[in-house]
C-alpha cells in the first residue's frame, strides 16, 4: 500500500480531501458538550443556527489557514533549499504581532486613532504588520539575490520586531491577555468571510506556486544549475517570496501564530510520495489543512466544555513528530531525505 501510494500522489491528494471533507462534517457535529447528532442539530433552528454560523465556518477557517500554512512550508523549504525553514522565516509572525499589539495600544490610548483603526480591524492591522515586516526583510537583504541573506534579515527583522512587541506590552501589561489568544493560536473567531478571503487567496497562491514549480526544482539542483537552464532566478525569487508572504500573512491575520504546521506538512508529504514541487506543493498544502483541521477538532473536544488554544496542541504534536524523526536519523539524515 505504501509503495502504490509512493508511485500516485493523486492517490494521496484523493485521500487528503476525502478526509479532510469528513473532518468537516466531523466538526459540524463537535460543540462544548462533546460530540452531538447532526442530523438533530439540523433540524432544531437555534442548533442549525450554531451549526452554519459556528462550527462550520470555524471548521472551514481552520482547514483555510492550515492550507495557507503548508503551502507556504512548501515554498519556503524549496526556496531556502532547507527542510527546516518554516513559513515564519521572513519575520511575518512577528510583524504581525506587533500590528495586533499597536493596534490595541492606539485604540486604547488614542481616540484620534480608533476611527480608522476600527476599520482596518485587528486581522488587518496583523496583515498589515506581516507585510511590512517582509518589506523590512527584502530591504535588509537588498532584495532576493542571495538566499542566505536574505534568511539572516528575516531572523534579524524577527527578533527585533519581537522585542518591540514585548515593549508595547511592558509598556501596557493590560494588552497581554487578549495578546495571549492571538500568539496561542485560535479558529474560534472565524467567519465566512474570513473563509472566502482565506479560499481566494488560497487559489491565488496555489496557481502562482505551481506556475513557478520550476525555478524550485530547479534550485533544488543548485543556483547555478537553475540558471544554466535558463531559470530567470531573480524575478522568480522575488515572485516566491511575494506568494510566500501572501499565504502566511492571510493565514497568521486570521488565526494567529499556529506553530509547526507549515514545517510539518511537507515532512509528511515527502514521507509517502516522492513528487517534483508542482505537486509537493499542492500536496503539502492539502495535508496542512488536514492537520490544522484535525488539531482544532482535538482543541475543541480533550477538556470539553473547555477548550485548548490550537496553536499549542500543534506545537506539541507538530514538535513530537519532528523530535521522533529526529531520534529514528541522524539530522543530517533528515535534511537529505527532505
């Protein structure tokens, strides 16, 4: 079964879908009393009332984000041509939560503010700040020319934007716990808008990355065969890093920091197909949102009626996982095998 799933990633990719559409409908039917009979949830008004504005758009949402997520763990992995690079490397996690952690402060502290920042919302105000810190990241690096720098100003840029989150919130401590949601991870505020947003920006991303496959395969060679086979590296790069920058953005604005879905993924992925980055990416993509999906469902249910901030139980699996494929081979081992 193995092999035959090796030699057709269709197969996987058929597999994917098929569940996550029964997560989907699985997340329909868990609420804060544990697992419930949809069919009598529909038929009670209020109950269908909790099921389509709900439980069904936090369950889209979720898929949405941890699609984003992969895909940009996809991208990141083949454009950093490190299987340990994560869609966060370019400083958006932090850029975006300093956006949140400004945004509170000046709505709370400048009421000259809070017009324009009650319209732009805090989701925006993380896009805004996850945007601007890859802006800050290409500056630093002057441009996508070289990979490695362009990795060391994204690190820099996220340790520095970091520390000036933590400022704010020294500054105004009463911000920290409605910062904690954001920086845990939740779903629990999604809507169908945000589901649609995440959808189309999904399908932006996806055609732009299997457009470029190429330039990825073909750094996966080595920059100078990328370029003998007449690879425009430099545009392309900068095309990669844009679509990197979108996925992420979009995904962190709406769900806040969800750890190690974007690095897991295409770890899974390489594990059962062997595939060029047409549809590694694709796959990845698939499988992220799979697993986000079923972390919020496991979220959702372990302490019901309590609930767990998603972000942390992918944190903890998503960490078990790599550790344990860490201990079976040696690290090096793992990064050829990526």
């Amino acid at each position: 079964m193995k092999q035959w799933i090796r030699q057709r990633p269709l197969a996987l990719a058929a597999a994917l879908a098929l569940l996550a559409l029964g997560l989907l409908v699985l997340g329909a039917c868990v609420g804060s009393t544990g697992l419930q009979d949809l069919g009598a949830m529909w038929r009670d008004p209020v109950g269908q009332q909790i099921v389509w504005e709900i439980r069904l758009p936090r369950s889209a949402g979720a898929w949405g984000a941890g699609a984003l997520l992969g895909l940009a763990g996809a991208v990141a992995q083949g454009l950093f041509r490190n299987p340990l690079a994560d869609p966060y490397l370019l400083g958006s996690a932090a850029g975006a939560s300093l956006g949140v952690c400004v945004a509170l402060a000046l709505l709370g502290a400048s009421p000259l503010a809070a017009p324009w920042l009650v319209q732009l919302g805090l989701t925006g105000a993380a896009f805004v700040g996850a945007t601007g810190a890859v802006l800050l990241t290409l500056a630093l690096a002057r441009g996508v020319q070289q990979t490695l720098r362009l990795l060391l100003a994204g690190v820099v840029v996220g340790v520095v934007l970091g520390a000036a989150g933590s400022l704010v919130l020294l500054v105004q401590p009463q911000l920290m716990q409605t910062m904690q949601g954001f920086m845990l991870g939740s779903t629990a505020l999604v809507g169908w808008g945000a589901c649609l947003l995440m959808l189309g920006v999904w399908c932006v991303c996806m055609a732009l990355a299997w457009v470029l496959s190429p330039v990825l395969d073909g750094l996966s060679l080595g920059e100078g065969t990328a370029l003998s086979l007449g690879l425009p590296v430099v545009p392309l790069r900068v095309a990669l890093v844009l679509v990197l920058a979108l996925a992420t953005g979009t995904a962190v604005a709406h769900t806040g920091l969800i750890a190690f879905v974007g690095l897991a993924a295409p770890h899974l992925v390489r594990a059962m197909v062997r595939a060029g980055h047409a549809r590694l990416v694709l796959l990845s993509s698939l499988m992220g949102g799979a697993l986000l999906l079923g972390a919020d469902l496991l979220a959702r249910s372990l302490i019901a009626p309590g609930e767990l901030p998603v972000g942390v139980l992918t944190a903890v699996l998503g960490g078990g996982y790599l550790l344990w494929l860490m201990h079976r081979q040696n690290p090096l081992a793992v990064g050829a095998k990526a």
